[in-house]
C-alpha cells in the first residue's frame, strides 16, 4: 500500500471512530455528517444566507435546501429574516443545535485525551512531533481545491 492511501485511511479511520466514540460517551444522536457540516459552518460564522452556506460548504443549492428542511423539521435550525435584505432569510442554529455541537467538542476532547493518554510517551512524541508535517500536506491538498 502506498503512503497516500495508507495515511488516507488511517485518517479517515480515526475520524470515523472518534465520531462514533464520541456519540457514545456523550450519549448525542447520530446525525448524518452533511447535517453536521451544516450545523458547524453556521455555528462558526454566526448564520448564513442558504447560498452563501451552499458556496461554503460547495453543495448545490437543493441538497442544502434538502438539509435545511430537515435540521429546521428536527428543531436544529432556524430560518430568520435578513438584517440586510427582508426577502432573504438567514440559517442559524438553535440553541439546541449549539448544546451539541458544544458536547460534542467537549467529548470529542476527552475521547482522545483518554485515547492519548493509553500510549507510550514515545508514541505520543511521535504524533506531536508529526503535527507540522500534517499541517503542512493539509495545505498541499488544501491548495489543490478546485
């Protein structure tokens, strides 16, 4: 197996379970990850016309009309009108959607400090000592974005 895909699997392996981890020590509901990607983005910038989220997230149109419909149906969402353009709505979390994403974090954080704190120091010098490397392919893929 190449390096590529091997750290691309491991990545993604790691991602999944950390997730999985999570959502079972923080006892959260299993959201689909688009939903989740909504919520985060939204969180983060503080609210989002849908076309503005459909660009940051570079979604068409319809899946985040699809998204928005579900998250606001479950409670997670809100629809608000525009400050600048009345016409325009604005996506924002509710304070419900914020309570996850916080507990999420949180225990997200204390799986992997317990997770962390099972290896050896030598391996946890390793993956600290990998770090800049990583930031450094994250950029290189990073600048390969269309």
């Amino acid at each position: 197996m190449e390096l590529g895909d091997h750290l691309v699997g491991l990545v993604q392996g790691l991602g999944r379970a950390l997730v999985r981890a999570t959502r079972s020590a923080s006892r959260l509901p299993a959201l689909p990850e688009a939903q989740v990607a909504v919520l985060r983005r939204l969180s983060h910038a503080g609210g989002r016309t849908p076309a503005q989220l459909a660009d940051d997230l570079r979604l068409a149109r319809p899946t985040i009309s699809n998204l928005v419909r579900d998250l606001t149906a479950d409670g997670l969402l809100e629809r608000r009108p525009a400050p600048v353009d009345g016409r325009s709505v604005l996506l924002v979390p509710t304070a419900r959607a914020e309570e996850m994403l916080n507990a999420f974090r949180q225990g997200r954080s204390e799986v992997m400090a317990r997770a962390l704190a099972a290896l050896s120091d030598d391996d946890r010098a390793r993956l600290a000592g990998a770090l800049p490397a990583l930031a450094r392919l994250l950029d290189e893929v990073r600048s390969q974005e269309a």
